[in-house]
C-alpha cells in the first residue's frame, strides 16, 4: 500500500501550521509583490481586482502576508491597508528591508543599520500599524549594484534588527538571500524566525539552510517556488513529471509543485503571490493537495533543468 504523506490542511482548517514572529500561521500564505505594475512599479492594472485578492486571500483562511515597502514603492503596503485595516490580531504582516527603489524603478542598496530602521518605520506608516509580525533583513551582497562599500557586517544589522523588535515594532527578525554561514550567526545572535531562500523542485541547492532552520525551528518560505518568468530559471509548471502528475490529480502543475514545498518539511510556508483572485483561489487549494511518497519519488527524478 502507497503510504501517504499529510502535508498540508483545508483552507478553512486549523492543521498544518507553524510560529512566525509571535503568531502561528497556516502553512500557505500570500506574498504580496505581484499586486503593484509590471516591473513591482506603480498601480495595478487592475485596483479593485487587487483589493478583492487580499479581501479573498483573508475569506480563504490566509494569515500569513508578506509585503515591502518597496513594492510599487508603496503601492503593496497602501493596497494591504485599503483592503485589510484594521488588521485582524492574528494576521501575520511580514515586510522586508535592505533595498529601495528610486524615481526610475531601479533597485538601490540600503543596508546601513540607519537605514535599516529608517525603512522599518516607513513600512509601519504605510501599513498604518505600530508593529508587524517580522521584518526580513534582505542581503544584497550578491546584487550587481552592491558596491563594495555598500557591503555592511551582518552583526551591525542584525543589532539593529534586534534593537526595533526590543522596542516593539518588530515581532521577529527574519533575514533574505542569506548564506548557511550568516544564518547560523542570525540565529545565535537574533534569534530568527524566518528566512528567505530561493528554493524550489528544480532548484533544491539551499537544502542545508532549509534543514538548518528545520533544526532550529526557524520558519523557511521559499521565493521563486515555481521557478520564475525569468528565462535562466527553470520553471516548475514546465517540468514533465509534474505536468504528468498534476494531469492525473486534475489539478495545476502549480499547485503540484507547492504542494511539493509543502511535503518537502514542516517548516516550509508558502507565500505564492498573483494579482487574479481566481489564481489565487488555485494557490490556496494546493494546501488540500496530498502527495504520497511515490508521488514526491516521481516528482524527484533527476531532470537536466535541475542545477547540480
């Protein structure tokens, strides 16, 4: 008999969750980064339909957002408060810090505690909240603007980042884009409770970060889950054992390659983000989606998208 895995609850359910920043959040969230224009710039094509994603992604059973400041800039957070505020007390906001965008779209470095803080709090005003559940420290030390004066010790971040979660503005610190190295010293000296990894089938080259948190019961929420639009990135959807797989389930090869990630450890939340309440509705019925172990050994065959 096949044995099967239960990995994952009912959009309505109560299993399947995990800690993050003083909350317990359902496995599977919603990141907010698609809601602004195209190039995370400016309005939505569409503001009702994106205020109809948030209202949608709460009447589902998601407490978990994630967000930033940078995201439009502006545009996500205002959106979140259009749609959400006053926020429900266990709802997860989650924001990032570490870059800004300038007046052109293009990704500027702001790593210097100073401006650290100075973008917690911004995120806080736009939110219209005192507090958020965590913010991500997100590292740019391999960005192609980074400097190498822009490169800041991650212990005077993280002193920071601890100093606004002692003060109450941060429930947790969480950190992005990070090493295994940097999250062992993110763990020793803040107390993390998430990181932000690029993680997905086809790109499984994180999985002693994500086992190093399953260890120390830090959250891990994967980005690019179903690979990305960009085209050195492989796409879980187009991966031949999950288009298979998801043809006899009935379902999306998205939703086979979250329910995956969900399979892969009980730390893992998702946070897939869409401007499209009907994508949306897809997203969160992967959490129903239950993969048995010959499914996850199906899935995991070696493919040549796969990097070494």
């Amino acid at each position: 008999m096949t044995k099967t895995t239960e990995t994952s609850l009912t959009p309505a359910g109560e299993a399947g969750t995990f800690p993050l920043g003083g909350l317990t959040v359902r496995r599977l969230g919603y990141g907010a980064m698609q809601l602004p224009g195209p190039g995370v710039i400016g309005p939505p094509r569409d503001h009702d339909e994106a205020v109809r994603v948030l209202r949608r992604a709460v009447e589902l059973g998601v407490d978990h957002i994630d967000t930033a400041q940078f995201y439009g800039p502006d545009v996500a957070n205002a959106l979140i408060r259009e749609a959400l505020h006053p926020y429900a007390d266990d709802l997860a906001l989650v924001s990032k810090v570490g870059a800004r965008r300038d007046a052109s779209g293009r990704w500027t470095v702001a790593q210097r505690p100073d401006q650290l803080r100075e973008d917690v709090e911004a995120n806080l005003r736009s939110l219209g909240t005192d507090r958020v559940a965590a913010v991500n420290l997100r590292r740019m030390d391999t960005h192609p603007d980074t400097r190498p004066a822009d490169v800041v010790p991650l212990e005077a971040q993280l002193a920071e980042m601890v100093a606004l979660r002692d003060e109450g503005k941060v429930g947790g610190v969480g950190v992005s884009t990070v090493t295994l190295a940097q999250v062992d010293t993110a763990i020793e000296q803040a107390g993390i409770v998430c990181v932000q990894n690029a993680y997905s089938l086809l790109d499984q080259s994180d999985t002693p970060v994500l086992e190093r948190c399953a260890e120390a019961g830090v959250a891990y929420v994967p980005y690019f889950p179903l690979g990305s639009a960009f085209a050195h990135i492989a796409s879980v959807t187009d991966h031949p054992p999950v288009v298979a797989l998801a043809a006899e389930r009935g379902v999306t090869p998205a939703q086979v390659g979250l329910a995956w990630l969900l399979a892969r450890s009980p730390n893992v939340l998702l946070i897939p983000g869409t401007s499209s309440v009907a994508h949306l509705e897809q997203n969160v019925a992967a959490a129903d989606l239950r993969l048995s172990d010959d499914d996850v050994a199906r899935l995991e065959l070696p493919s040549p998208d796969r990097p070494d």
